[in-house]
C-alpha cells in the first residue's frame, strides 16, 4: 500500500460520517455518537497525515507551497469543530456550522485527491510512498485508539 491509498481510506470514512451527520437532527444519540466519530476520524488523520506526509513535502522546494495550502484547510476544518463542540447540538445554528464543515471536508479531500496527489506523487519516489503509508497507518490508529479510549 502506498500512501496515497492509506489516505484515501480515511478519506472514504470521513466523507461518509460527514454525509450521515448533515441529515442528523437535534440533541439526538445518533448525532452526538455520529460527531464524535467524525471528530475521531479527522483527528486521527490529520494528526498522522500531517506527521508522515505533508511534514516530508514541505522538506522539499516543490512540496512547499502545495502544503501550505492544505494545512491552512486543516486549520479550518479544526475551528469548524472548536465551534461545533462550544455549541449545544440542539440550536438551529449548530447543524449550520456541521453543513459547513461537512463542505470544507469534502472541498479539501477533493483538491487534495485531485490535485495535491499528482503532485507530490512527483516528488515522492516509490520506496518513500511505501514507507511513508506505513508510518501514517501506524500514528492514524494510535491516535484513533487514543481517542476512543479517551471518549
């Protein structure tokens, strides 16, 4: 496995529990337990995808500006959630904010998936691909257990 199939794994998942959590409706179980996995998701990769891909592309020239741009969106999505988690999910202004990062998810994984990929698979070889997705799968399920463990 390269690391560009590792992340669209996780990719599939997040995008799944974003789509279920926007349809969700009030104080309800389903969409506190839907949030708190996408919470999980998210910072399990975000975590391990900045550590063991974006970290190892901006080491270089070219990988530098293209990063820069998909951590901001990381930052974003991250605020997104600091409010959602400051927010009772019962107030109308909560499923607001959960459509907007639910769009802010699905825009980023996309320019990531279709643009960010071809690029850095041209500045990445075979070997780092390979290493890199097996040093991102081990840090995205220690955090996503430490997150589970910790809910």
């Amino acid at each position: 496995m390269n690391i560009f199939e590792a992340l669209r794994e996780s990719h599939a998942r997040q995008r799944d529990l974003a789509e279920q959590l926007v349809q969700t409706h009030g104080s309800s179980v389903e969409r506190a337990e839907l949030f708190a996995c996408l919470k999980n998701e998210l910072f399990a990769h975000g975590v391990a995808e900045d550590r063991f891909f974006y970290i190892p592309l901006m080491m270089t020239d070219a990988g530098l500006g293209i990063t820069r741009h998909a951590l901001s969106e990381h930052h974003e999505i991250d605020e997104l959630l600091e409010q959602l988690q400051a927010l009772e999910m019962s107030q109308p202004s909560w499923l607001m904010i959960a459509k907007k990062l639910s769009e802010k998810v699905h825009h980023h994984l996309q320019e990531e998936e279709h643009g960010f990929f071809q690029q850095a698979g041209k500045i990445l070889d075979d070997q780092q691909k390979e290493v890199l997705a097996q040093q991102y799968l081990k840090e995205y399920q220690a955090y996503q257990q430490k997150e589970k463990t910790s809910l």
